[in-house]
C-alpha cells in the first residue's frame, strides 16, 4: 500500500497547475466558478485542457483519450477544481463513460472525440417533480415513430441545459413494463424544435433548469444501448458522478488558514487562538479522510473494480466536511463571513459566503445524504431494504 504520489504523478499536478494559472482568465473563473457553468472563455479554456487529453485521459487514444490512470484523472480535476474548474463535464465524467460502455460504433465514432476535444458538453436529464430519489418512477414518455423515438414530458433541476449542446436523457419507452425495466438512455440535441428550457434559481444563485418536451423528434440511433436497460446504465454513471475531486475543499481550507494567520481579534493574531487552531485542525483532519476516499475510488477504478458502496460513502462524507469547513469558516470569520461578494469588506471576495450556501445543494444533487447512507447500509453492510 503507497499513498505518496509518484514522481510522474506528482509532474502531472504541477503541469495542470502552471496550466491553470496560466490560461484561467478572470473571464473564465466568472463563467464556471461564480455562475457554475460554460461561457466563451471556458469553452476555449476546456479546448485547450483537451487539446493535451486532459478532459478524459483514461479513454482510448482512438476516441481522443491517453489511456492512462484513473487516478491520473483524479490528479487532473483535482488541480483543476482547485482553480474554481469545476463546472460541467457531464461528457466527459458521466455521458461519455457511458457510451464508451454501452453505446455503439457510431455513437462513440459521433460524441467521443468531440467530448476528449471539449467542443461539446451534455447536461443531465434524469429527475422529474415525482422522479428524484426514486428515478425509476420517471414518467417523460419516448414513444417510436418509424426511424424516430417521439417524447413528451418534463424535466426538472437539469442543471447545464442552458448552456450545453445535448441532453442525456432518461425516458420511459416501455410504459408496460416493470418501472426499473421500462427506461430508455438517449442523446438529444438541445436545440431540437419542441425543446424549451426554463431557468431556475438556486440557493447558491446559479441556474439550474426545467425542461419541457413537446413532441419533440429523436433519431432511433440516438438510444444508447439497450432498450430498457437505461435505468441500469444510469446507476453505473450515477457511480462516476459521485467521485468528486476535492479541489475546491482544499483551496478553501488554504484560504482560511491564510486568513487565520493575517488576520487578528482584540489585537491578537487570530491563528494564536486555540479554539480557531482545533477547528481547523479537525477540518484538516476531515478533508484528509476525503482525500483518501476519492483517490481509493479512482485506484479501484484502475484495478477494473465496480464502484458500490464505497463512491456513496465518499460522497456523503465529503459533501458533510464541506459544511463543516464552510461552517467553520464562517464561525472564524464572525460577522465579516456573511458578507457576499462585492460588498468592500467581505473576506476572500465573498467566497465564503458563496460557498456556505453552495455546500448545502451538494449534499442533494447526485442523490441526497439520505440516499447515500441507505446505498451504504443496503449495499455495504447487506442489510435489508428500509421501510
Ligand atoms: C442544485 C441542483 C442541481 C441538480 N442538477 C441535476 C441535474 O443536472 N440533472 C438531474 O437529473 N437532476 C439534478 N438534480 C436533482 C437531484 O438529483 C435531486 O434533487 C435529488 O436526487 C433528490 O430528489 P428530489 O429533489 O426529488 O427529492 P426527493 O426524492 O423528493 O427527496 C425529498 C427528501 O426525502 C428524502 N428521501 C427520499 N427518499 C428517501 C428514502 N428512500 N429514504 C430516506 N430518505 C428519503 C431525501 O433524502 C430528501 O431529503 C439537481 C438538484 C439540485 C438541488
């Protein structure tokens, strides 16, 4: 068991930093850490990153990828999302690991090299007003039509359709059969007529949407895999979702501990406390155990093993410490923390209060805390099905 990074892996983390520091614009940091999302610049921003195969290096060369390490990929978001890159990439994290699976020929021929190159991104289309935790009762509906799938229905919280270029779609297609049995995966241009996309606002303020379709017109080739199947092809990218880089987490811990020892209270120096010492202490503590979690994932991954239980217990941990760590921050802070970006006296330009209402969506989106811990009971610990 080694858990120092090697030589090369370690090469890799500063390449991506002097790469980060090199090509994030302010435009870019605008466009995906403060409204969570693709613009302009990140666009050319992701184009270069996948021009050196760093948007999806464990794929095939053939499909635009380094065939290297998971955790290679993990070092790789890692550095990135440290840098405030953390927005999108549901093609090439969840979409396109996907078709790599279970999609056809054409399929991988048509997306792969697209998504290794970053000139398109994919939202997610899966949780409807009744589907959320309980995915299998979605109800859009994707009915055949000759060489055609015709769907109608909404979509709510698909976060990234406002500005991606296809929906990865769950659909029920086989109304009949057993709810778990009866769902589709499909790849659908977002600018297909029938499509309207309508924001809504979160807690941390960026957008996520609802969708509505209106007879809107699939081709038959755009079904990943097999029919029916989609609701087991969800739950094997729902695993890949959960592996979150825990960039974001660090930087923030960095921050507060600069903070710490700049700032003072009664004309003491805040890091003499002993109170803020513990606290961040225990948060360092956590966000250690976080480190380890994800990259075990990323190993397993490496080693062909299916991830269960274990993304789920990393999830939940990990999205928990970052309420601690936001939490305490805030509490280091006092007063000043709550204060929002552009107001002249808010510590770290308002990241701390961005991020103490970001962590709360966090412990939802991917599947709630509550979800998790049941993954971890039934799967892990083989304990039967809960009321
Ligand atoms: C900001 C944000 C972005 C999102 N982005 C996307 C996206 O891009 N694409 C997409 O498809 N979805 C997205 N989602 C949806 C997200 O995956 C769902 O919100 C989540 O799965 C919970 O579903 P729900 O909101 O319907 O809540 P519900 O499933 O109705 O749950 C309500 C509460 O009941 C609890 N609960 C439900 N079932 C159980 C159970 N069996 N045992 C114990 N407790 C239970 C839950 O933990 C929760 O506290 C996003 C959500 C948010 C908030």
């Amino acid at each position: 068991m080694d858990f120092k990074l090697t030589d090369g892996q370690q090469r890799l983390r500063e390449e991506v930093r002097g790469f980060c520091l090199e090509h994030r614009t302010p435009e870019v940091y605008e466009e995906t850490f403060w409204n969570h999302g693709w613009g302009p610049a990140s666009r050319e921003f992701f184009k270069k990153a996948g021009a050196r195969g760093w948007l999806t290096p464990t794929w095939p060369k053939q499909y635009g990828g380094l065939e290297s390490t998971h955790v290679d990929q993990l070092i790789i978001a890692d550095e990135m999302s440290y840098h405030g890159l953390r927005a999108g990439m549901v093609g090439a994290g969840m979409a396109g690991p996907t078709i790599l699976r279970f999609g056809n020929e054409e399929q991988k021929q048509e997306y792969l090299p697209r998504i290794a190159r970053g000139e398109i991104e994919f939202a997610l289309g899966y949780t409807e007003p009744q589907a959320g935790s309980d995915l299998a009762a979605l109800d859009i509906r994707a009915v055949e039509d000759g060489d055609e799938y015709v769907i109608n229905g909404m979509k709510t919280f698909n976060t990234h359709c406002h500005f991606s270029d296809y929906h990865w779609l769950g659909a029920r297609t086989d109304p009949e059969a057993p709810k778990h049995r009866g769902v589709s995966l499909f790849i659908v241009d977002l600018k297909s007529p029938g499509i309207t996309i309508r924001p809504l606002w979160t807690l941390a303020g960026w957008r996520t949407n609802e969708v509505y379709y209106d007879n809107v017109r699939v081709p038959k080739n755009n079904l990943v895999g097999a029919r029916g199947r989609g609701f087991q092809q969800i739950a094997v990218a729902l695993d890949f979702e959960r592996m979150y880089p825990i960039g974001p987490l660090t930087r923030l811990l960095d921050e507060l501990i600069a903070y710490a020892k700049q700032a003072t209270s009664r004309g003491k120096a805040l890091v003499g406390d002993p109170i803020v010492r513990h606290q961040l202490a225990e948060v360092a503590a956590d966000l250690e155990v976080c480190r380890l979690f994800v990259f075990r994932l990323a190993w397993m991954l490496d080693q062909g093993q299916a991830l269960g239980h274990e993304s789920a217990m990393a999830k939940v941990f990990q999205t928990e410490v970052e309420h601690k760590l936001t939490h305490t921050a805030m509490k280091i802070m006092g007063p000043f923390g709550q204060l929002a970006r552009g107001s002249k006296w808010a510590p770290l330009h308002g990241e701390v209060e961005y991020h103490h209402r970001w962590q709360v969506v966090e412990t939802i989106y991917g599947g709630t805390s509550e979800i998790m811990r049941n993954i971890i009971a039934q799967r892990g610990l083989g304990l039967p099905k809960g009321a």
